[in-house]
C-alpha cells in the first residue's frame, strides 16, 4: 500500500483521516509541530515532531519513508486570530504550506490534497454554493486558503504538481471509539461550545438572530469529522489514480439553523444549553451551505452521518470521555 504523509495529523481533522488511512491500510507518517495539536491522538511512532517551515528535513522525511502523496491539513484556523494577527496567518498557512510543496519538489513528491475552506467565497451570490463560484474571502484565514490554492494552480500548469483541494464547511463530530474527537484551544467552533456550556452550566453568548433567514439565526452546513476524512481519502486515491487536479466542497447539501443545532444538542445531551443572544458577529454570511454534487458524481463520496443528532451524539460521547479523563 501507497505511504501518505499528513501534515497536521495531530490535530482535529488531520487525525480522523490518519485513524482512517490507517484502517484501510496505509502506510502514514505524521508531520506536526503540536503547536495546537495533541500528541495522543497520533501513535507515537508514527509522529514527527516537526515545523512546515523545515524544507530540508521534510524533504528528507519524504525520502526515506518513501512517501507517495501528502494530505496538507498543518495550518493556523481561526478567523478572529487571523483578523488581529494577518501576517502571522500568511507565514504560516502560506510560507508554511510554500516549504512543504518545495520539499515535495525535491522529495519528488507531486500529489497532495489540500485542506481549504468554504471561507473562500466570502458571502456567497447563490446558496448552495458550487465550486464555480468566485474567491471573495473576507478575513486573512480564508485569503490565505486562496492564495493556496492559486499557488497550485500554477504549480499544476507548470510543475506537474497534482492537486485536489477540498473546501470544507463546518467540521463537526467524532470518532469516540477511536479516543479522537475535536479539542481546539481556544475553541471557536459552536458544537463544542455548547456542549462546554451544557457541561459547565455557563452561559454561550450566541452571535444575533436578526439574519434574513426562518429564525434569525445563522445557517451552516455541519459535516461529520468522519464524512470529511473519507473525502480525503477518495480525493487522495484519486490523485494516486493519476486523476488531474481538481477542486470539490465537502459538505452535506444540509444547512442548520444556530438555534437547530442548539435544540439538538439539547435533545441528545438531555439537558438544557444555557445562552446568551448577542449581537451579530463582523463577517458572519446569513447562509453557508454547500453544493457537494461534484464530489458525489466525480468521486463517489457520499456522508454517511449527515444527521444533526448523530453528530452531536458522538461529539457529546467524545466530550465526556474527556472529562472523565
Ligand atoms: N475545522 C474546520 O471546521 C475547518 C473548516 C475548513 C477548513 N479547515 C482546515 O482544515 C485544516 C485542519 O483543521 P483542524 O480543525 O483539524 O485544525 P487543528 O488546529 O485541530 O489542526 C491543525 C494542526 O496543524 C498543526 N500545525 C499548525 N501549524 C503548523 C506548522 N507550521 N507546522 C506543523 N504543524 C502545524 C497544529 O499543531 C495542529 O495539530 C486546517 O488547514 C483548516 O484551515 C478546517
């Protein structure tokens, strides 16, 4: 079986692919600086402690384990850091990912899956939203996704450099029997912070309920951790299937309401979330939600835990499981 590098396979998203690529076989080895990652969720001799912006021994490490394609999820991820800290945001997800792709080129290594956002529309002219939609970020992270995926693109035209880049909605969810889950610090992301409130019994401050959308509140397409893994792995066999370079949404199709995820964390938890309705929140789009037909018809990928309560059901197991521990 192929050896698949993953960068920011200690991290949320980057360990479920790891759990998964490995399930089905793969050889993986493990590039993270754990600057916001967590070493349990990676077994330990498949880690490598190691910044992006170390070309050399990456390209090394590409070498000697013999790597075939890389899955490149190391990166920084919040948009309220990036707006009060830009430049940071391009040296890392930019010059970071710029460092890995040169050790690719020395390491001959020309097939990478790329993780991008659906920050890269900004505020969307039509929803659902199709990949033929125009860039137009709003913050420095989602700028700094697309300066990504321009580089790619001319590194495929003339490096021979084949990419898939997935733009993926809101992540969301857990694998709980594998011990891996989301465990961002500071979180940002509303599933696990309602589920902290729900556990702490202090007050989240949700961001308005004046949008033009049924109850006011803010719509989103929530995709389980585990859907989006796969997609990885269905994107990175059809790189290693010599398939061009290409771009897909990751989502399901699905949007939910702030106040619908809140009634089913409600619903599966049992008990009541505390809250507090606050004012809208700058560079928040009313509605997010993708059009995956392309990934579904291209590639086969289909989710297989689309349901909110399923989602917040194997969040709220990974959540107990880690204050129990
Ligand atoms: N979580 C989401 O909902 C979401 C949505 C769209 C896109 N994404 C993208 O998916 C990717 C993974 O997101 P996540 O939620 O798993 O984030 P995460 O913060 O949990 O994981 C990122 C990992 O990258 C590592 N890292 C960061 N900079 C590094 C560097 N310079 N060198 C080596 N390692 C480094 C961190 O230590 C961390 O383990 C990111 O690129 C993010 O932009 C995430």
């Amino acid at each position: 079986m192929p050896t698949i590098l993953v960068t920011g396979g200690a991290g949320y998203i980057g360990s479920h692919t790891r759990y998964f690529l490995q399930q089905r076989g793969y050889r993986v080895v493990v590039l993270d600086s754990l600057e916001r990652g967590f070493r349990e969720a990676v077994p330990n001799e498949i880690l490598h402690v190691l910044d992006l912006r170390n070309t050399e021994t990456i390209a090394m490490l590409l070498k000697t384990e013999k790597v075939d394609a890389a899955i490149h999820f190391a990166g920084y991820i919040s948009v309220g850091e990036s707006t009060k800290d830009p430049e940071k945001y391009f040296v890392n997800n930019v010059s970071g990912s710029l460092s890995l792709f040169e050790a690719m080129l020395h390491a001959d290594v020309r097939k990478l899956v790329f993780s991008s956002t659906a920050a890269a529309y900004g505020v969307p002219d039509h929803v659902p939203i199709r990949e033929d939609q125009p860039f137009a970020p709003i913050n420095p992270y989602g700028e700094s996704k697309v300066m990504v995926e321009k580089i790619l693109g001319w590194m495929d035209k003339y490096q021979d450099f084949r990419s898939v880049r997935l733009r993926y909605f809101n992540a969301c969810g857990a694998e709980p029997e594998a011990g891996l889950g989301e465990r961002h610090d500071p979180e940002t992301h509303l599933i696990p912070l309602l589920l902290t409130a729900v556990q702490t019994g202090k007050p989240i401050t949700l961001f308005g309920d004046d949008y033009p959308t049924p109850d006011g509140t803010c719509i989103r397409d929530y995709i389980h951790v585990s859907d989006l893994a796969a997609a990885h792995i269905y994107a990175v066999e059809y790189l290693l299937n010599a398939g061009a370079s290409d771009v897909f949404n990751v989502g399901t199709g699905v949007g939910a309401s702030v106040k619908e995820v809140l009634e089913a964390v409600e619903r599966v938890t049992g008990k009541p979330v505390p809250f507090t309705m606050g004012p809208r929140r700058e560079g928040d789009p009313p509605s997010l939600v993708a059009d995956s037909t392309k990934l579904q018809t291209k590639l086969g990928w289909k989710p297989q835990r689309a349901e909110l309560d399923r989602i917040i059901s194997d969040a709220w197991q990974f959540a107990q499981s880690l204050k129990t521990s």
